[in-house]
C-alpha cells in the first residue's frame, strides 16, 4: 500500500477493476475491503506461524529458563510467556470468539506466581512472576491457542471491517496501537486481531528472543 488515504489496486462490486485514483478510504477499516489477496487465508496463516514460533520457543527451553531472573529490572521469560497468552484469551471474547478460559482453577493448575497478566501491575510487581507447573501450562496455551485459530477460521470475511470499539476511546485504550491503527474511524474487528492478538504476540516473541540469549539459547527464526 502506498498513501493510507488512497487504495493502490481494488476492484468495485461489479468485478471491475477500479482506478486506484478513483477509491478512497472512506474509514481507516476500509484497509481490509479493498486488499486484493486473501486476507482472511493470510490473518490464519500468519495467527498459525506466530504461535508457531512459541510452541519452538517452549519445546526447547527449561522451567530454570524459563524462571530465570538475569538482574532487578528485568522480566524473567515467565512473564512474557503468561503475559501473551493471557491477553490473547481475554480479547477473543471482544472479537465474536469465546469466553476466556482463565480462571482460579487454571492459575493453581500453572502454579503461577502472580494470577494477572500484569498489563496494569508495575515491572516491580510483575518481576515476581513464576510458571511452578510447566506442563500445565503448555496445556493452557495450547488450548488457547486452538481456540484463536478455530474462531479466526470461523468468521465471515464480510464482517472484519465491523467496528468494535467506537471512537473516542476510554483511558487506557486511547493509548493502545489498535487506538492509532483505528484512528478516528473506530477500532474494526479485523484491527483488534491484528493488534490485540497477532500483532501483540510478535512483539513479546521479540522479547523472549532476546531473553534466551541471556540463558544461551538461540533465536527461533533467521
């Protein structure tokens, strides 16, 4: 895509191809009408690859990894790890998608540290963070994570630019990326899965990259 104001190649609903000069983005969720590959195969196919990269990254680290504290400041994997698939399952309700799976049960399941994503909670709160029962928590994540590409799959591809959270945002939100990628015309379904879930889930990944070189471990892709 060139200008964010203007399509570079669409087609109306006739079949014919449209001047790009002659479509404009009406609202910033027009981004997925107009795309003319098959947004909705690649929003799956790319969900399945993230998710990917955490299943390589739990197979080849340890619970000691894992827990791992390199020095004050620094967020142990375990937060990073909790942190991503907690998010994910608490937004796949506000998509269409079910209800969250957390709950008491599953935290003493996953004997975690603290039960909390730690979204609102201070790096010095959330440094105490521990996976006890590593297999539980694979468990949990995986379950999560079906859970994402069965809904995703599921949706009809008519109603990704449906707006779910209107503008202006609340506190908190208003300072989100799926904030500035809604913009002023309302954060759409197909933005809140990009940012809440895909996007969010590559930039923790980045995180445990960095964090497995601290404990001698490799990154998951080159």
């Amino acid at each position: 895509m060139g200008s964010p104001d203007v399509v570079e190649d669409a087609s109306d609903t006739s079949g014919e191809t449209v001047s790009p000069r002659a479509v404009t983005h009406r609202t910033w969720v027009g981004q997925t009408t107009y795309v003319t590959f098959d947004y909705h195969s690649s929003l799956v196919r790319r969900l399945r690859a993230m998710h990917s990269l955490y299943y390589q990254a739990v197979a080849s680290m340890t619970l000691s990894q894992v827990n791992h504290v390199e020095r004050e400041g620094v967020l142990p994997i375990a937060f990073s790890l909790v942190h991503q698939v907690l998010i994910e399952d608490g937004s796949l309700v506000f998509t269409g998608g079910p209800a969250p799976l957390f709950d008491e049960m599953w935290s003493n399941r996953m004997r975690l540290a603290v039960s909390d994503h730690g979204k609102e909670r201070t790096v010095n709160d959330m440094m105490h963070q521990r996976i006890g029962d590593y297999d539980e928590f694979l468990r949990f994540q995986r379950l999560v994570f079906d859970a994402t590409e069965r809904h995703v799959e599921s949706l009809d591809p008519s109603t990704f630019g449906d707006v779910l959270v209107a503008y202006p945002y609340g506190p908190g939100l208003d300072q989100t990326f799926s904030a500035r990628v809604g913009g002023e015309a309302g954060i759409s379904r197909s933005d809140a899965l990009e940012c809440w879930i895909y996007q969010h889930g590559l930039r923790h990944m980045g995180e445990i990259e960095h964090a497995r070189a601290l404990v001698g471990l490799g990154g998951m892709t080159s």
